[in-house]
C-alpha cells in the first residue's frame, strides 16, 4: 500500500462525510457547494491548524505531523477510536512492523486447536490467511485442507464462497464490510508486508463487491462478533466469535475462537458436527 497516497484519499474519504451543519459551522445555502462535505480550510479551522499545514497532510506529507495535531484533525473528523488509530499508523508507521516471514506453526498451538473440540478455531495471518484449523472449523466452515493455499483467506470465503454466503444470508453484507474494513486496519499496521496488498489486489479482481467496499475506506477492528449461520448440515447455529491475540507468534494475526450458548440447540447442534468429525484430519499438519 502507498502510504502517503492512502493517508490522502483516507482523509478526503473522512472530510467529505460531514456536512458544515454536522459540526457546527455558520452554512446559509442558497448555492451549490463545489466539494462534497467540508471543505480543507473549515477542516482545518475546526482543528485549529494551517490551511497549509492541513493541506499537506491531506497530499500525504506527514513527517513532521505531531500526534497531538493528528488527534485534533481526528476530532474535527469525528473520527471512531479505530480510525483515529489508523489515521496515526499511516502518518507514523511502527519502525517495529517489518515483514516477518511465515514460521511452521508451533506444534503446541496445533495441540491447542485439536484440543477443542466443541469450538470452531482458526489460526489466522496477518492478512486474516487460514494458518491452522481444528476439526470443528473445517466441519461448520469450510474444508481447509481441500483448498489451494493461497484461497484459504477469510476473503476468498466471503466474497467467492457461494456456500459461505448462503450459510450467512441477511448478514453477509454486514460480515462483508466489517472484514474489509478489519483488513484496512492490517494493511495499515503491517506496511512492509507486500502480501496484504496482494491479496486485496487479487481480491479486488475477482470480486466487485470487495473492490467497492475497499475503495470506500471503512476503518475498524473487529474483534469480537455474533453469528447466526445456515448450516447446510445441521441448521441454525448461533455463535459468538472472540479474535484472541497471540504475542509470541508476530507472524500471526490471532487465533478465531467460536462458541455457543451453554445449553442452547447451537451448542447440541455444534456437539452433533464434532460427532461426526471425529475420525477426520485437522490441519494443516496433516496437509503440508
């Protein structure tokens, strides 16, 4: 991702959202304003910064940007706390987030994985790639194991997955664009890994709807989430979703945990998948 080019078109993207009467500012109509929401210099007189020094920063400039006056452009934007942080991670990327190549997963995480066997788990990478799944996941999602390497990413599921889709129903395009805005936050956080934006590249050819959702600039980081699925097997199943940060694996994104009500029909219809799973390899030790 071109950083400078990102920050520009992330903060028109912002600017263009609020309207002079949004933020308090005097507008008495009467003609046809020639850009979409405000315009650079009501921005930066809400912020308390130079036309100047705001424009700048909009052209993609922002070396010598403090973080208290990106704070105060966050504040006119009435930017969210995850796009406040996005907005800092592209003006002053980590020193520390250079590319780290993939390591072997460690075998004890794989224990952890199979160990659970009424939650769905994932291990992700940092462009959410599948790293590793239990035998429950690859029963209520998808079959890992069967697919090439590089379509086993949650995009390729969401957006090219018609099974993945019809099991989501109504709740795809909410699923849709809070994944495309969770892998913005990535990008931002890992600009020195050129397979982020590969693979939005990649997707964005073969899926409009991603291309349109990515061109958007929605920002926010989604780590916890409720679902209600269609399962093909088994019917509904009502599940809460927690993204866990692993530490000690920087290559990683996190592990996906999914769980079910105690007591409730998902978690018996969880109970009557993994009855059928249990003869059946996890991965991807087992898959190369």
């Amino acid at each position: 991702m071109d950083r400078g080019a990102e920050l520009s078109e992330f903060l028109k993207s912002r600017r263009a959202r609020l309207r002079p009467e949004d933020v308090g500012l005097p507008y008495r109509g009467g003609g046809t304003r020639r850009v979409r929401g405000l315009r650079r210099e009501e921005l930066a007189l809400l912020a308390g910064v130079s036309v100047t020094h705001y424009t700048r920063l909009e052209q993609g400039h922002s070396r010598n940007v403090s973080a208290e006056v990106l704070d105060a452009i966050a504040d006119a934007l009435r930017l969210t706390g995850d796009e406040r942080g996005y907005l800092h991670a592209l003006a002053h990327p980590a020193h520390r987030c250079h590319d780290v190549p993939q390591a072997p997963l460690r075998p004890g995480l794989q224990r952890l994985l199979d160990s659970m066997v009424l939650t769905p788990a994932l291990v992700l990478g940092r462009h959410a790639n599948v790293v590793a799944w239990n035998r429950l996941a690859a029963a209520v999602f998808a079959d890992f194991a069967a697919l090439p390497e590089k379509r086993r990413t949650i995009a390729h599921l969401i957006f090219l997955d018609e099974g993945i889709r019809r099991m989501h129903g109504e709740n795809w395009p909410r699923l849709a664009r809070e994944h495309v805005a969770q892998l913005r936050v990535l990008a931002a956080r890992y600009p020195r890994n050129p397979q982020i934006m590969d693979h939005v590249d990649t997707i964005c050819r073969q899926s409009p709807e991603f291309g349109r959702l990515w061109h958007e600039h929605h920002v926010a980081v989604a780590t916890h989430r409720d679902y209600v699925l269609d399962h093909p097997v088994v019917g509904e199943l009502r599940l809460s979703a927690e993204l866990v940060g692993l530490p000690g694996d920087p290559e990683l994104q996190g592990m996906d945990l999914f769980a079910a009500e105690p007591g409730s029909e998902s978690e018996e219809r969880l109970r009557r998948l993994a009855a059928t799973t249990t003869r059946e390899p996890s991965g991807p030790a087992q898959h190369g």
